[in-house]
C-alpha cells in the first residue's frame, strides 16, 4: 500500500502537482492550502467548501499531522507558557510562548535533541534523535495559538536543535511560513539562531531570507570557545566571524551575537575587551548576554556580573543589552523539560 503524504509539509506547488496527478483540479490545491495554513483545519472533513470527491482524495492519498500536548507550564510571573509536545513516534519537543510589549513571540525547536554538543546545554545532553520536519516546526505555532488563543506575531527558532543542520526542513517551514496563500508570515519577525555553522550561513547569505540571525558566540577566542562548544573546532572564530561580516555584506541585515555569561569562564573584563576588539571590525551589531540556565549536570553558573559586561562592552562602542528572563518560574531553560519526561 501506498504511504500516505504529510500534507502540511508540502509547498503548493507539490500540493499541486498531486493534486492534478489524482485526477483533481489545480485550484483545489490552493482552497486546500488556505484550510490548513490560514485557517489551521485539523482534518479534511472540517473543510466545508471542498466537494465529497476531493474529501475522498485527501483521506486516501494525505494525512495531515499532529502534536499532543504533554505538558503545559504556565508562568505565574509573565504569561510565558511552555509546551511539551509530543510527536506522532513519540519523540518530544519544546515550544515556548512569551509576551513582549510589542506582540507574542514563539521559541520553536527543529530537531529532537541536538548533535552539537556544547557543554552548557541541557538539549544536547540527552542526544540526538532525528530531525523535525517542516510540519511539525509549524505545528508548533498552530498548536500554541490554538491551545492558548494567542496570535504568534514573531518567532526565533533558538528551542531544541541547531536549525541550520535540519537545513532543508527549516527553508521549507520559513517557506510555508512566508507563502503568499498560507500565513504569509513576513520572515523580519523570524530570527534563526546557530551555533556558527559556517557553511550554511553562507547558503542562507545567498537566499537573503530578511530574517535575523543569531551568533551563539559565547567566547572571544578559539581556546576558550572550543571548551565550552565543540563545533569550534570545525569552524574556529576567525572563519565564524568572516561569514558574519559576509553574510551582513551580502544581505544588509546586522548579526545578533548571543553571549551566555558564565561565572569565572567568559564574565571578566578581559574577555569583554576581546570580544569588542574581535566585533568592531564587523561594525553593526549586537550583542545580546543572556544570564546562563544553570543545568544539571552543570558545572556552570550564572555570572553575577551581566550589567557590568554589559556596560563595558558599550563604552568600548558595541551595542549590547542584558536579555531579559522570561518564565522563570517554569524551567524555562531549553531541553530541560524535555530530558525530564523522558
Ligand atoms: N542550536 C542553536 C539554537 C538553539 S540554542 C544555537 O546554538 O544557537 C539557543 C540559544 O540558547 C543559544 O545561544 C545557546 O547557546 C543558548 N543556550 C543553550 N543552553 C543555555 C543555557 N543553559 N543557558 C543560557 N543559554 C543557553
């Protein structure tokens, strides 16, 4: 028998192609496509102007996919709520929801767990399993806004994963996200963040998306980066940087630089004044220092120092602020929930 299609990972234009080659017309692709991206429809038979017969040819030919919701924290403190999702096998994400003074803003996941490594980091220490596909990172949002009814109005893709090793899947979502008949999404309210590989920062320099990208940089120099995040020794600083300097020659849009402060690794004065002397050159950017999650199996805390390296960093001229802790009460630390449940 033949496999069934996750339908919300098509373009149109796959949808269309399938439709015609199932003997249906072209323009019902596009009635379809609204249903599921416009109007989030969980199944065929909530779309009431498409006839019986095509109704037929959706259930045998498509499925359209689903997230269960595992668990739902909210926080007492700010309306952040945090889900844990459950995928079709079993596999479970993260999403967090937070509200900021200019809309709701979504942190969505791309894989389940992550390959890369990086020490302070709770996703990556239960392992990699597979990568998301381009529905279930949009089902994310249409599964938050249904369960919350809140509208999504930005989204950074910074939950579990390394979006730009799931390359493929995310350029479809954004693609989906973006798509003139579905939610028509403008991509300047997404930020995709990376660990700095450098190959497909390039790759994504050529599609000039409009999205921003995020540097998680955490460390000025080689030796200190390679402790604390092992793709430094694939792509060292000096290689990360010039694609940063490419990518915002190429598309115009200025890097956002995460900086995880950890006590007594990258909180002191002479780190801040290498990481200015490494970013004037780039000329704009930001920096954004986000106060470490403690985590388990640790071994890092939260530097005390966050305002002072804040304040050092903008007297040597880089534009940087203090990110702002959202959820707190609710383990809103990445991956945490997720090794949790497992
Ligand atoms: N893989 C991507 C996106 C997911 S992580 C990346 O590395 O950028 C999103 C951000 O959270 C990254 O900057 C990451 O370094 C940071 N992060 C991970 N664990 C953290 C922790 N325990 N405390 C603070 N930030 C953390």
């Amino acid at each position: 028998m033949e496999e069934k299609t996750d339908i919300l990972s098509l373009t149109l234009e796959e949808l269309e192609a399938k439709m015609l080659q199932f003997g249906d017309k072209k323009y019902r692709a596009g009635q379809v496509f609204r249903w599921l991206h416009v109007n989030k429809a969980d199944s065929f038979d909530k779309m009431t102007n498409i006839s019986a017969q095509t109704k037929a040819i959706l259930n045998e030919h498509f499925y359209i996919n689903s997230l269960k919701i595992q668990k739902r924290l909210v926080s007492k403190a700010d309306n952040t709520v945090k889900y844990l999702y459950v995928l079709p096998d079993g596999g479970k994400v993260e999403t967090v929801l937070m509200e900021y003074h200019h809309g709701n803003s979504i942190c969505l996941s791309t894989q389940v767990g992550c390959k890369m490594g990086c020490r302070f980091c709770a996703s990556t220490k239960a392992g990699f399993v597979r990568n998301l596909q381009p529905s279930e990172i949009l089902l994310q949002i249409y599964e938050t806004e249904r369960d919350s009814g809140r509208t999504v109005d930005s989204i950074v893709l910074m939950g579990i994963g390394e979006p730009l090793d799931n390359y493929d899947n995310v350029m479809k979502f954004l693609s989906l996200l973006s798509h003139k008949s579905g939610r028509n999404m403008s991509l300047r309210h997404v930020s995709l963040s990376t660990c700095g590989l450098v190959d497909r920062i390039y790759d994504l320099a050529e599609k000039n998306l409009g999205l921003t990208l995020s540097v998680s940089l955490h460390a000025p120099n080689d030796e200190k980066r390679s402790e604390i995040m092992p793709i430094n020794d694939r792509y060292p600083i000096e290689r990360l940087i010039k694609a940063c300097d490419d990518y915002f020659k190429k598309t115009g849009r200025r890097i956002s630089f995460e900086f995880a402060l950890i006590k007594d690794v990258n909180d002191d004065k002479d780190t801040a004044d290498k990481l200015i002397a490494l970013l004037k050159p780039l000329g704009v950017c930001h920096v954004n220092l986000i106060p470490i999650n403690e985590i388990r199996e640790g071994g890092y805390s939260k530097s005390p120092k966050a305002a002072e390296f804040c304040k050092r960093l903008c007297d040597g001229g880089i534009n940087a602020t203090v990110r702002r802790t959202l959820g707190a009460d609710i383990e809103a630390a990445c991956g945490q929930l997720r090794r949790d449940n497992m």
